[in-house]
C-alpha cells in the first residue's frame, strides 16, 4: 500500500560523483542565500535515533549554514498524530503519509508560492507534476520524495519473499502460484525444523499498526492486481471492483493461510509482535518466506548482509493464484502525493525553510545526499561513471556506519528519481553498477538457475494503461476517509480472527461476520468517489 518512504541507507548502498555532475547552473544552488537557522524535522516514520552529528549531516550544514534537529516516530502513527493534531505542537517541517490528515488539522502552510519565489530547484523538478501535486483547495501542501525525471523506474517493492538457501536446495524450481510457493516453504520447514538452533518460521506476517496492509492488501497481487490497496481497476473501462469481501480473492487467500497457520506454519507471534520483533526475525535468519514491501525491510536485509547470513537474505516472486492470470507487481515511475516533506503553521521560517529543501533539492545536494563524497564514498571511473569499491559498500552495508554516515533521514527530502544529465541515477541504488556489484555468487547462481540476469526480469513490466496509479493515492472527501477508517478497524479485527481459526466452522463465522460489518459501511459511495478519480487521472495524466 505504502509507497517506498523509508528509504534506508542500506537501500542506497550507490556510489560517487563525477566532474561533470555540478550543482544545477540552471536554476542555480540557492546555498549562498540561506541564512544561518535551525530547524525541526519530524519524520513519521520508525527508525534509529538520529546521531547529532553524522558525516553527511555536518557536510550539509557546512554548505548551508542550517541544522536540522531529526525526530523519528515512535510507537503508533496515528496516536502521535492525534496528539499533535490535538495540541497544535507541530515542529518546523513534517515528513508523513498523512498528509490529508494535517491538512484537514489546518497544520501546514501552502508552498506553492515558496517555491515560485525562493526554490528554482524545485520548480524545476516538480513542474511537470505541478497541478498533481495540488490539494483539493488548490494549494500545495506537500512535495513527495522522487520526482520522475529522465530514465526514471522503479525497483521491486511488493512481492512474496522466498529465502535464497529455500530456492537452492529446491533447485530453482519454476513457482507462479501461491499454492507452489506454500509447497516449497513446507518442504524446506519439514527437512529442517530448526535454523541456528531455533524454530524455523516458514511464513511470517507484518500485522502491527497501520504496517497490517502486508495481510490485508497481498491477495490483490494474487488476483492480478497493482498496487492499489482496497479495490481492483480496469483500466480499460475505468470500472472499480471492491474485492476485500470477494470470495474468490480475499476468502481464498484468508482460508489458505487458516489452513497453514494450522498446520504450523505461520508465525504463532504474527498478530502480537511489533514493527521492531518482525525485523528481528527477518534478521534471525529463520523465516522462509512473507509479504511485504521491500522499503519495510531493509534494515533485516542489511543485518543479516552484516552477519555473513546472505543465504538467509530473500529473492522476490511475482506469484499469483493460478496461471490464467497475469501478475503486476511492478509500480510505475511515479510519486506518492499524499506521502512527502511539508512545512508547518509553526515554522517561523518558512523562507530559510523551503530554500534548505531547495539546495538539497540541486544536483549537487542530491548527489552529495545519495553518494557521498567523491574519493570517499563513491568512485568516478574514467568514462564518467559513479561506482563504490568493495571497501566503500562493506563500509556502508554495516549498519552502526550507515547510522553515522547519513543518520538514514537524508533522503527524506524533496528529489528527484532517474538520471543526470550525465547518465548517473539520482538515486545510487539504481544505478546499473551498484545493482550489480550488489549481487553475491549465491544472487547469481539463483540468476541463473532462472535464466535471467536481474530479480526484476522475473516480473512483467508495469500496465502504462494505469495512468491513474496509485489508486489509494487519489484524495478523498471526509466521507470517504471515514470509510476508510472504518474499514481499517475492521481489517484490525477480523483477519486476525479467519487466519487463527481452529476449525472452519470458526473460518466461516468470522468471514460472514466481516462480511456483514464491512457491507454496513457505504461501499459503494466510495467506490463512486474513486471511480471519478480514476477517470480524471487517466483522462488528464
């Protein structure tokens, strides 16, 4: 459901700057214009506690005169919403998915003529998406991370996760379908029970706070779907499908983990643990398989990288019920508007506010934020090209280093996603060279077991029909976000109940009960709001 926000360092493992990628000469670097401030920063997001001093940090405070006082969410989200909602003590800038949410609070100041004024960077980024980026009143209130620039993709995020050393000892088996992937995990648990002493967990499930969307949204991808959270789009026709109470997607999917989780193989802690447990047992090295989307694990990936544990590390699958139906899995190039960097009422700056987003914003703090320092972090080869050595990359995939090199919040800012003019990415960790430095002797013997030479060749590209994409991204009225809430209580309820039924007499009761309260709430005034969204998007985008 989430688009990629957490972007950990340990996502950008990139490299370098060259000579040729300068600070933009037009619009030029606004450094010199920005005044000697401080300013606070809420990132709504969990993570470590941001060092205060950290090597990219310091750099950029050095340039721009500005420090920037990082907090990181924690516990729940929309709890520490609420307080801040409730209290009117908003920091200087927010980062947030839920931006509609302190729009509506009246917390955030419209940028628009902020940035018109005093941020060519961004104009020059975001113009394109001008008119999207607007709130339903016509301002903008937020700028989301990865504006699509020239050559802009986008990675594998969604997927069923299978471990590597699963797909070893099965031989690199050809799996498509949900009940194959289940087959093998089983396989594997049954021949060893135990890993490093402890109880292998052949499927895992991220179920805390608003993260439950890896239970709740993965039988879309089953049936065909994108990424588009509650309901399925023809964009052919433009006709939504609700299918959270379809029996042949979302029963189907409920009823096949009842049955696992019976048979042992779901995680017993699944529906207690939180955020911080799940990434510890990703990290243990035991859990064979789950749903999720990448950004949410990464810091796993990076410790069990660190442990000497890449077999435990996970490949993607594009899986789905059966083979009639064709995955799409693949996100296209595109932002997330209700999710980015905003200022608030509070912020007595809002000038020196939106010009420090603009520098970081140029070529140059963009390379600076994603690479490093040229020499130091990243390499620049004869032909122009960005790369990290060995050293560098080891350096950076230990996660105390990372910590320190970036605090991991330097990219929660205002960017773009693609290339330079000189044909680097942004975005180190797209960069051709880093992918395939990335990829160890186990990566490429899995590569070619399936004779591919990328995890994404294992995807169909993205349907370009679904200009509209994302769905939930489209912004709804009160009524609409009531519904959604509503739904979101439920979903808290009631899955939870279906996967840990002990018979299926129980499986039956709770999905009618489901059923029966969801069919209560007004589906189809909802389904009508994002009908006419999509149909605006996919005639105007």
């Amino acid at each position: 459901m989430m688009a990629a926000t957490t972007m950990l360092l340990t996502t950008v493992l990139g490299a370098c700057s060259s000579n040729e990628s300068q600070p933009s000469s037009s619009p030029e670097s606004t450094q010199n214009s920005i005044k000697t401030a401080s300013f606070s920063y809420f990132i709504m997001t969990s993570g470590d506690n941001v060092p205060e001093h950290t090597k990219l940090g310091d750099i950029i405070q050095q340039k721009t005169g500005v420090t920037i006082k990082y907090e990181r969410l924690v516990g729940e989200k929309d709890q520490k919403i609420g307080v801040m909602v409730a209290g009117g003590d908003y920091p200087d800038m927010i980062f947030t998915d839920a931006t509609t949410k302190f729009v509506d609070a009246k917390a955030l100041i419209p940028l628009e003529d902020l940035i018109e004024e005093h941020a060519p960077n961004i104009k020059k980024l975001y113009g394109p998406y001008w008119n999207r980026l607007k709130s339903s009143d016509g301002h903008i209130y937020s700028l989301p991370m990865g504006a699509p620039v020239t050559n802009a993709t986008k990675g594998i995020s969604a997927a069923f996760w299978v471990q590597k050393e699963v797909l070893k000892e099965a031989g690199y088996p050809k799996i498509t379908t949900f009940d194959e992937y289940v087959d093998v995990l089983r396989d594997y648990w049954k021949k060893h029970p135990q890993i490093d002493g402890a109880d292998t967990i052949p499927f895992e499930i991220l179920t805390y706070d608003t993260r439950n969307f890896t239970l709740t949204t993965a039988m879309q991808f089953l049936a065909g779907g994108p990424n588009d959270s509650r309901a399925m789009v023809d964009p052919e026709k433009n006709e939504l499908t609700f299918y959270q109470t379809d029996e042949n997607i979302t029963k189907r999917y409920y009823s096949k983990l009842n049955d696992i989780y019976n048979e042992g193989m779901i995680d017993k802690e699944a529906f207690v643990m939180n955020y911080e447990q799940y990434l510890a047992k990703l990290s243990s090295g035991r859990v064979l398989g789950m749903f999720d989307q990448k950004w949410q694990f990464q810091t796993a990936l990076a410790s069990l990288k660190q442990q000497g544990k890449s077999n435990r590390m996970f490949v993607p699958l594009q899986l789905t019920f059966d083979d009639s139906i064709k995955g799409d899995y693949l996100d296209l190039p595109g932002m997330n508007y209700n999710t980015g960097w905003s200022i608030s009422v509070n912020c007595k700056d809002p000038v020196g506010a939106i010009e420090y987003a603009d520098y970081l914003a140029s070529d140059e703090g963009q390379i600076l934020r994603n690479w490093g320092v040229k020499g130091e972090d990243f390499m620049v080869s004869d032909n122009g090209r960005f790369y990290r050595t060995e050293e560098q990359r080891k350096y950076l995939s230990d996660s105390k280093n990372a910590l320190n090199w970036s605090g991991n919040v330097v990219w929660f800012w205002p960017s773009a996603s693609g290339t330079m003019p000189d044909g680097n990415h942004y975005e180190s960790y797209r960069q051709p060279e880093i992918i395939a430095a990335d990829y160890d002797e186990m990566d490429k013997e899995i590569l070619k077991g399936y004779g591919v030479q990328t995890y994404e060749d294992l995807f169909n590209p993205p349907n370009t029909k679904r200009k509209y994409f994302p769905l939930w991204s489209i912004e709804l009225s009160d009524k609409g976000k009531i519904f959604n809430q509503k739904l979101d209580d439920l979903n808290k309820k009631y899955p939870p109940q279906m996967v840990l039924s002990k018979t299926k007499a129980d499986f039956e009761k709770s999905w009618k009960d489901y059923v029966a309260d969801v069919n209560k709430l007004d589906v189809s005034s909802w389904l009508e709001e994002l009908t006419a969204g999509v149909k605006d998007r996919q005639a105007n985008w």
